[in-house]
C-alpha cells in the first residue's frame, strides 16, 4: 500500500475491491487457478487454499436481481437467499460466473433447498451443519463434513490435499484474520478514530482480494496510519456508540449503518458474518488440523445453532471492549431464526445496562425514511 495515499483514498480502494476482483477473477481462471465460491462463514477457506483455489464470497446483498429471483422462489423469502439465486441464474455475477464450485452449508431451511437449484447449472457441494454446538457428536458430524469438503475438492481438480498444506493454510488465514481483528478493533477507541462505513467497508473488501499476503500488509499498513493520524489529534467527535448484531450487514443492508451516523451516532463495533463471526477466532495452530478448524467454525455464534450461547459471550465481550452506548439487531425479512432469538439477544443486552432495538430489513430503498425515523428516535434517546 501507498502510504503516502489520504485515508479517505485507501478507505475507497478497499470498497472498490468487490468490482476490481472480478478482473482478478478472471486473471486467476486464465492461469487456470481454482476459484471456490461461498456464501457464509462457516466455510473452512482452509481446505480450499491448501488445494491452491482461491476462495471468493459470492453476490448476494443486492436487490438488483431479486425481481428475477421471484419468479422462481416466494416472494416472502429471507432477500438474502432471492439475491444469491437471482445473481446465479441471471450470470450477473462475475464471481459465480467464473467459479469452479459453490460450497453451500445448511444455516437454514431456504438456503439448503435454494442449492438444489443452483446445482443445475453450477457444481455445488453443501456442508451438513449440526443444530447445536454442545457435544461429541456434533464435533464429530462437522469434522467429517471438513474431511468431506476436503476429499470432494480433492476429486473434483485431481489433487491430493496433504496435511501439511492445510497446516500453512491455516498459518496464512490466522494472519489475515489477526490483521482483519487488529483493524476493526480501532473501533475500541474513544472518541472513534474511524467511522462505521469506514470499518466496513475495509473488512468487505479484503474478502475480494486474492493475494493475501498482499492484503495483510495492506491492511496492516492501514491500521499503523489510522494510529498515528489518532496520536496526533485527529479524531471524531463524541458521539454515541452503537453496536450492531444480527445479520449479514453488507451490500444493500448496509443502509442501516448509513442510517445511524446520518442520524448522530458511530458504529464502532459489529457481531455478525462479515467482521467478527469470521474473525474474532483463530484456529489453533498447535493441534491436529482437522480438530483446530472443526473447533474454530462450529464455534461461530449464529442463530442456526441452539443454543447460541457463543454469541451471548461475544456480545458480552464486545458491548464492553467498545464502550458501547445501544445495541441494534438487524434482522434480515423472513430470517426466522435470529427474528426469534431477538428476544433473548435484547434480555441479555437490557440486562447488561444497554439500550436495544430489532430492526427488520429488506434490500429495497423503499423504506429509508421508516428506517432513519426508527434509528434517529433511538439514537435520540441514548
């Protein structure tokens, strides 16, 4: 990284990764490089990057093709799963477009029945996710389904996966994870040094460059800058801190941060997918490799497992890390299982002394002025 480049330029290179990958993409299929595409955190990269592939997160946080998705899925189904299918079967996605397999898992009903589909035009291997996180037998069903993954990429580019392959994959994902964690957690800082937009746009855009190495030090380089810039005095001024959990919070969904520091207030710290379910864990690197990443993804707190206690502690930990002042939940429509566990997730942060409140989100702009209305009465408040 330059630099010598102003902030506000390398925050906007990093959210320009997304469209700038999709040249890389292609760079990587003329060299005749793997790509596996993925949409969800628990996908072991790992396995993957010890075959040589590289690993990208597929379209899916854009109303743009959901109108098409509609004519083949219910209209009352999470966007989420409407946006994946509809970027897929319209080929409006370069990433999909050029990957050579899909890895699904079964966070949800909708989305293991969604790859049924997207199996008719594109190899798709789904992992089979236990329901709960507490047990031998659900260590045991996760760690065969990491070995199954491994034997299916094995087969799939005629290559044999070693376990030393898989232990420096696990090396150079740790770094990109500690690098992605050292940066997010300049939200800890008070006053904030760095605005929510700012934090997610960075954490986005490192998962749409290829070269990691390239990406740590970029990143790397980036939170030394923002330190130095905060020593010497230049910071934000006060203003609340919010929290954000639930949902993936990318692409269209990001309307709700962009709603909160409209209305006069930071997010300075988020649990959910994209930042701290993916990495705030790292895997171990002195165990057998398949136990060390059968551990660190079945450990990821999201509402699929029951109970969801990791995601409890996680808050717990963050709600006092940051020094936050509210908590919102944003709940993508039709998301069943974290609309129902909002209950619990506003119990736990009421009980800790904090402000809390559920907001329920479709991709569409319809609703901003609902949305800014609901979050501008609530930051009021705090």
């Amino acid at each position: 990284m330059d630099i010598k480049k102003e902030l506000p330029e390398i925050f906007s290179s990093f959210s320009e990764a997304r469209k700038n990958g999709f040249i890389k993409a292609k760079e990587l299929k003329e060299k005749n490089r793997p790509l596996v595409g993925t949409f969800c955190s628990y996908m072991p990269q790992e396995i993957a990057m010890a075959a040589g592939a590289a690993v990208v997160s597929l379209c899916s946080t854009s109303d743009e093709t959901i109108e098409e998705a509609e004519n083949y899925l219910p209209k009352n189904l999470c966007p989420l799963i409407k946006s994946s299918y509809g970027f897929a079967k319209t080929d409006k996605c370069p990433y999909f477009y050029f990957s050579d397999l899909i890895v699904g898992e079964t966070t949800c009903d909708g989305k293991k029945k969604m790859y049924e589909y997207l199996g008719e035009f594109k190899p798709v291997h789904v992992m089979q996710l236990p329901n709960t996180q507490i047990g031998e037998n659900s260590f045991k069903l996760w760690k065969d389904e990491i070995i199954r993954l491994k034997e299916k990429i094995e087969d799939m580019f005629d290559i044999e996966i070693k376990g030393e392959d898989i232990k420096q994959a696990i090396l150079l994902k740790n770094r990109e994870r500690q690098a992605i964690k050292d940066f997010y957690s300049l939200g800890k800082l008070k006053p904030s040094a760095l605005t929510g937009m700012d934090i997610l746009n960075v954490v986005n855009g490192a998962t749409f460059k290829f070269n990691k190495e390239e990406s740590i030090d970029e990143i790397s380089d980036l939170t030394e800058k923002i330190i130095k810039s905060y020593k010497e005095g230049k910071r934000l001024p006060e203003k609340p801190r919010i929290l954000i959990t639930g949902c993936p919070i990318g692409g269209a969904a990001d309307k709700v941060v962009k709603a909160v520091e409209k209305n006069g207030a930071y997010v300075v710290a988020f649990e959910n997918c994209t930042v701290s379910k993916a990495n705030e864990l790292l895997v171990d690197e002195n165990k057998d490799v398949f136990d060390a990443l059968t551990e660190k993804y079945l450990a990821i707190g999201c509402s699929c497992m029951t109970p969801n206690k990791n995601r409890l502690e996680t808050l717990k930990n963050m709600m006092r890390e940051y020094k936050v002042d509210g908590v919102i939940d944003v709940i993508l429509q039709a998301c069943h299982t974290y609309a129902v566990e909002s209950f619990s997730i506003k119990r736990f942060v009421n009980s800790n002394g904090i402000p809390y409140i559920p907001v329920e989100i479709d991709y569409s702009q319809s609703n901003l002025g609902q949305l800014n209305t609901r979050i501008g009465a609530f930051i009021e408040m705090l």
